[in-house]
C-alpha cells in the first residue's frame, strides 16, 4: 500500500519542506526523493506548491496523514516506516479486535507464517501482546489499526473519485470495495455487479438509474455468490432478496462458497435465511421473504425451475 520511502516523507515532512530538504533530512538522493513526493501526490496524500524554481511539499489535510502523524510525533523512537511496510498495514487493518493469527489470516487472504512474521515483529518492540492465542493492542497502539484503515478509505475514495467523481463506497475491505455510480466504469479493476450483473445468468430485471462495482485486482469477474452478496449489501429489502433466492435456484451455486463469501461481507444470517426458506419451501419467515405461493408465481413469471 505504502512503500517505505513514502511512510518515511509522511514521517517526517513539514509544511512547505522542499525536496532537498527532505532528501538531506532523510539522506536519500533528490531524484529518489521526487519519485516517492510524486506517488504521494497521487494518492492525495501529500501536494505541492511552487515557490520560484523550488517545489514545496505539503501534507494533505487526509485523515490518514494525520492519524500517522500524530502516532509518529508521540512515539517518536518507534521506527513507523520500518514496521509498516510489506504486509503490516494488512495484518494490522483487520485487528480491529482481539483475532487469532489463523482468524487474521483468514480475513486477510494471507498464509498464517505471512501474519505470524508480522504479529511477531510488532509484538517484539511491545505494540501488541497475547491473551490465550489472541492478538491485541497495547496502550493506545490500536492507532495503528485506525490508520489502516483510514488509509485502505482513503485510497479507495481517491480511486473511485478518477473513475466516478460522485460514487459512493458501500462495502470495503483492505484491498476491495464494493462502489454505486451514476455513470458506467470502464477501467481496469471494475466489475459490474448489481441487477445489471443478473443479465449474465438469464435473469433480466428493471434497472435503476445507479450503477455497481466490485474493485478487486484480483478477480476476473462476478461470481452468483459474490452476487447473491452484492445484491443484500446495496439493498437488503424484500425485493433485493426474491431476485437473490430466484438467483440461487436458477443457477447451481456452491453452497460452502455462499457461505464463506457470507462471512466476507457480514451476511451470515441473511444468506442462512434465503438458504433455509429454499430448503423449506419457504417455511422460514422473517418478514422479507416472500410466501412461498408468490415466490413460485415470480420464478415462473422469469421461468426459473423450483426445487420440487
């Protein structure tokens, strides 16, 4: 996420420091310097300003800039930029309460020895501690988990703004979000998803004036149960979950995929209760699902086949 040369300037720029103050400040070439000013700039976490042939760095007013800055000016003898790169700022965005390495792991995507190296390397200078396998923060470090993840936020907000100016986050992890547009997204790590995903799979339903994106580098595209997700997540009303429950009987869905994406998104009970009315032939009541007569008049009013 940040390289450390550049949780290094963030560490120490001032406002209206030039490059070559920074370069002598942290003992790095000027050209090496440019490429990491430049990269924060980017990521609208620093700007500059022009002062004659001199180009003056300045923080952004980021919350993300903040939270690291006052965690730097307060412990000032922790060597932040050596801590937080590779695979700290992953580890440490999804301890937001005492978790297990293989609960981190899990979460993050990570191999358990990846978390373990890092919880290991923090624990070592006293940020964190263990309580019956539990990792947790010490003192007032949990601010370093704050800052994860204001910067994951940040970065996302900075990447949807270039696609969408006026897109909205509605879901979002380390690396992944979940984004309603007005406009349609043509680039590189967008994927639809949505009522207008449903296409894919014969499901044809009336559209609103919004769109839906999965950003993800590393998916190829929407899969029914990601879907299933998506759909509760922009609207988990009466509507949204028939077209889901129509979803999962028209189209065969790994069940144990459903339920791991499930866990990803915060819907277990939802996806239990669709999977549940499904098997009961609509026996399971929870005020949302439809009575089974009318989800069988919808199913075949799109021709999907019932389980019988």
């Amino acid at each position: 996420m940040l390289r450390r040369i550049e949780l290094e300037v963030l560490s120490t720029v001032d406002r209206g420091d030039t490059i070559s103050e920074l370069a002598m400040k942290l003992d790095h070439s000027e050209s090496y310097l440019s490429r990491a000013v430049a990269d924060l700039v980017d990521k609208g976490l620093v700007y500059t300003e022009r002062d004659g042939r001199r180009k003056r760095v300045v923080p952004s007013d980021a919350r993300a800039v903040e939270l690291y800055q006052d965690l730097v000016r307060q412990h000032s003898h922790i060597e932040f930029p050596e801590l937080l790169t590779g695979k700290a700022l992953e580890v440490l965005y999804y301890l937001d309460q005492p978790r297990t390495v293989a609960e981190i792991a899990d979460r993050s995507n990570n191999y358990r020895n990846t978390v373990n190296r890092v919880l290991k390397r923090i624990r070592d200078r006293g940020l964190v501690g263990t309580d019956d396998g539990h990792y947790d923060f010490n003192a007032d470090f949990n601010r370093m988990h704050e800052f994860a993840r204001e910067l994951a936020h940040h970065l996302h907000r900075q990447r949807l703004e270039v696609v969408a100016s006026k897109g909205t986050i509605l879901w979002e992890d380390y690396d992944e979000f979940l984004a309603q547009a007005e406009t349609e997204i043509d680039a590189e790590g967008f994927h639809e998803t949505g009522l207008a995903r449903f296409a894919a799979f014969d499901l044809q339903f009336l559209l609103t004036d919004h769109r839906y994106y999965l950003y993800s580098e590393t998916l190829d595209e929407v899969s029914p149960a990601e879907l299933c997700c998506h759909t509760l997540l922009i609207d988990n009303g009466s509507r949204h979950r028939s077209y889901c429950l129509l979803l999962l009987s028209h189209v065969d869905v790994d069940e144990d995929d459903l339920r791991e994406q499930a866990v990803k998104y915060g819907l277990d009970d939802e996806i239990d209760a669709l999977l549940q009315y499904l098997e009961t032939h609509g026996e399971i009541q929870d005020g949302l699902l439809p009575e089974w007569s009318e989800f069988q008049e919808l199913a075949a009013d799109y021709e999907v086949d019932l389980p019988q």
